[in-house]
C-alpha cells in the first residue's frame, strides 16, 4: 500500500518531494562516483551564474523563482566549497554580487559531461512514463502562479476558525504576505495612486524597482489585501526598517475600485501589528495633505502629526506623522 497515493491530490505535495529526493540522491552519487566535489541543489546557481555572469541575489532569486534565504543557503555551501565567490558591487556598494571563482569554471566540462549522461537517464525516465511530465508541470506551476493554494481556500470558504466572521462566514478581505510573483502588483499599484496625484520621483523608483533589496532585505516587510471572493489583489502597504526602533509605514495604495471598502484601514492596522511583531518602538510615515482619507485612517489608528526631525526624501512630503507601539496591538 501506499498511503501518499491514496491521498490523491492531498499528497501532491509530498509526492513531488519524494520524487524529488529519489532524483537528488541518485545525482548525489552520480557525483561522489565521479570523483566531483558537487551538489545536485548547486546545479540552478552554477547555471545561472554560468549564463548570466556575477549577479546580485535577488536577480538571481528572481530568475530562478526561489526565495532570497535559499539562495543565499546555496551559496554559502558553494563558498565553502570554492565554486562560487561574493563580494561588492563596484557600482553600487550596497549590493552584494555572486560569481564563479576560477575553479568553479574549471569545473565546467567535466559537470557539462556529467550533465548530458544524466539528462539521457531521465529522458529515458520520461520517455517510459509515456507522459508530456514538463508540459504538464509547466502547466501546473502557470496556475499556483495565477492563484495559489491559499487564495483558492479562501475562495472556497475553507477558513480556519480565527479568519471566520462571527455568523461563520469568510471575510471578504484578507491579508496576505509579500511573495516574489507579487513583486510587480506592489509597484502598479503604488504607481497608479502616486501619478494619480502627484509624480513619481527617484525615491519611488528606487524602492519599486526593487522592494526584496530596498524593503525585505533590509528588514522590513510588505503586506498586501486579496478579496476573496475574485482572489484579485486590492492594495498593499509597506513596512520600512530605519533602525532597530523606528520603522516606516510607506507605500500604502489600494487600487481605485477597492476604496470605500475598508482595504486601507485593514491594511494600515496589518502593519502596525507587524511592526510590533518585529519589534519596533515607533513607526512614522510622510503623506501629503491632499491625502485626506488616508490621513484620516492614519490619526484613527493613533498617528500624531507632529514636525518632522529631517527633511523629507520626497518633493510631495508635507505631513509628517507618528505612532508609539509599546500598545499599538490593543488598539
């Protein structure tokens, strides 16, 4: 018997890792057996890194469609073995590059050699199992893509207990948080509301361009709001680390459809219960007074206005504002 088969699309998950782990560790003594000091989980960074040259990790987290820590697990192990090598960006010195060293390029025919005897194998896996595998996974992965598993529950109405209303059904608002695949909604969307008013300016494009470097990596957090019902992303909200105090609250839009709706009130409150979480004391943030709806959601909350104890980043900052966190999780 076996139990993951009978499970039928419950254990999806765990089948593809237990598929997974069985082609790992034949690559894992395809290797030893050859006498080359290499990984099967170092194959995605060599390639990338072989393709694309020195690159930052967040490029090449992108690429590869994995997260940041496990690139940089990866890379610590190929360190290690002298494959690869880090260092700083010439250009931009708080950006940190990944390359091979010369003996991972030496290594190169040798892998490349090993690479196309393994490739013949699983072809051969493939061919006998008589199914279009990577079409289908690719087919597989377009759709979590579009909609994952945890917005297609929410959909469905199957809610844990502490996300149900009290008469039992499902909120229609959620928040969410920042995945790599939502990297480009959290720039439309702040891009929308800020030309809607205002311009973008070099410090908009700095942090839109890049939020895993200018926000996560840095120690901060992005959140987003999904309705429920069209699993469609409704606004987002930044949380900007200054230092191990003080954070910002920044980048808060909700799309023109959504307002009225309470998306930036639920937004703004995830936020500042994040920033708790993370501990931070204070949490400030810069608007502009033609802003007034959001300001008003801003001082229900707790903000104060107050003067600003520098000048703003932004041409459009007019007001400044500021929230104690020490009780901000009661409010």
């Amino acid at each position: 018997m076996d139990l993951m088969k009978e499970l039928g699309s419950l254990g999806l998950g765990n089948r593809l890792k237990r598929l997974s782990d069985k082609i790992m560790q034949d690559g894992i003594r395809v290797y030893r057996e050859s006498g080359v000091d290499f990984e099967p989980r170092w194959f995605p960074l060599y390639q990338y890194l072989d393709r694309f040259g020195p690159s930052p990790v967040m490029d090449i987290a992108r690429g590869l469609g994995i997260t940041h820590p496990a690139v940089n697990q990866v890379a610590g192990q190929m360190v290690q073995a002298r494959l690869i090598a880090t260092y700083r960006d010439a250009r931009d010195k708080r950006r940190r590059l990944l390359a091979l060293t010369r003996e991972g390029r030496a290594l190169k025919p040798v892998l490349t050699s090993l690479w196309s005897s393994i490739s013949v194998a699983v072809n051969g896996v493939l061919d006998e199992s008589q199914v279009a595998f990577l079409k289908d996974l690719d087919a597989i992965e377009a759709a979590v893509d579009r909609q994952g598993l945890y917005a297609r529950l929410q959909l469905a109405g199957a809610m844990t207990a502490d996300q149900m209303r009290p008469d039992g059904s499902a909120p229609e608002l959620v928040i969410e948080g920042f995945q790599p695949v939502l990297a480009d909604t959290f720039r439309r969307i702040n891009e929308e509301w800020i030309t809607e008013y205002f311009k973008l300016e070099v410090a908009d494009q700095k942090t839109l361009e890049d939020p895993h470097r200018s926000i996560l990596e840095a120690g901060g957090d992005i959140l987003f709001v999904r309705d429920t019902r069209t699993a469609e992303i409704l606004g987002t909200c930044a949380l900007i680390k200054h230092n191990e105090s003080l954070a910002e609250l920044a980048k808060m839009g909700v799309t023109k459809q959504a307002r009225g709706r309470g998306a930036g009130l639920l937004l703004v409150q995830a936020i500042i219960h994040r920033a708790s979480e993370l501990g931070f004391q204070r949490l400030f943030l810069e608007t502009n007074a033609r802003l007034e709806p959001a300001i008003k959601i801003y001082r229900q909350v707790g903000f104060e206005q107050c003067e600003p104890p520098r000048p703003s980043d932004y041409e459009r900052s007019n007001v400044y504002m500021e929230l104690a966190l020490t009780n901000s999780l009661t409010q």
